[in-house]
C-alpha cells in the first residue's frame, strides 16, 4: 500500500492527470472539451488515489493505472483502444522522463541523500513540482510547436 494524502491528491494528482489528459487530445488531434477533460481527470485521479490504497506490491498500482487511464480514455473520451494504447505509452514515457529530471535536479542541487518518504504532504508535493511542470512545458511545446505546422 502507497500512502497519499488527500492533500497530495488535490496539490498534484489532479493537475497531473489533467495534463495527462490534455496531453492525450493533442497528441492524437482530438477536440478538447474541458468539461469531459476535467470529469475524466477527477474519475483518474480518484481511482488512481483508490488503486494506492490496495495492498499489492510496489510497481504493480502502475500497470493498473494505466490500465485504467487506457478505460477512461476509450469509454469516456470515445478513443479507439489503439490510440488509447498509443496515447498511453507516449504521456507514461514523457511522465518517466520528467520524473527523471526531477530527480537529477533535486539530487544535483538540492541533497543527494534526501529521503522524500521521510517528509510531510505538503514538502513532497513541493519536491514533485518540478516534474509537474515539466510536463506542462513539454505539453505546451507540443501544442504550440502544432498549432505553427498547422497541425492542430
């Protein structure tokens, strides 16, 4: 069991997976209607948090997410099971690469030792924004980068 607290959920969950599904739209040329873009965040933060609360081994609540994310993206959303899969693998791996760069950077400039299980709600969401708004940029990239080619 992974232990998050409501207010990580609301400070970082719900911004995240509504980036997520933002990202998803763009990538795949879908319109954007922030109402079912902000249902599908809540019903994937929600359950996210819910799959947290199981009691299975570390690393297994990412395949169910996933799994999930996949779901929400084809019975709400309406995409087809294989943009839903591509979408899916392609916002996982952005989300890998700036989680990655959050590390280096707290890592590099902030404490190569630091213990972030060691620390409240509130300081974990703060060391976890840097990977939050990375994803922000990169979408944004994306969009913008998109909408010069025209693409969008």
């Amino acid at each position: 069991m992974l232990e998050t607290k409501f207010i990580e959920l609301i400070l970082r969950g719900l911004p995240e997976t509504f980036i997520v599904i933002l990202l998803s739209h763009l990538l795949l040329r879908k319109p954007i209607y922030r109402k079912n873009c902000l249902i599908s965040s809540i019903l994937l933060t929600s359950l996210g948090f819910l799959v947290r609360l199981l009691p299975i081994h570390y690393g297994v609540h990412i395949v169910l997410n996933v799994f999930i994310y996949i779901l929400i993206l084809v019975n709400t959303l309406n995409f087809s099971l294989n943009e839903a899969v591509s979408a899916s693998i392609i916002t996982f791996i952005l989300q890998l690469t700036s989680e990655a760069a959050n590390i280096f950077l707290i890592t590099t400039f902030i404490s190569p030792n630091l213990d972030l299980n060691n620390l409240g709600p509130i300081c974990k969401t703060l060391y976890g924004l840097p990977s939050l708004i990375i994803m922000i940029i990169l979408t944004s990239l994306y969009y913008f980068h998109s909408k010069k080619r025209k693409v969008l």
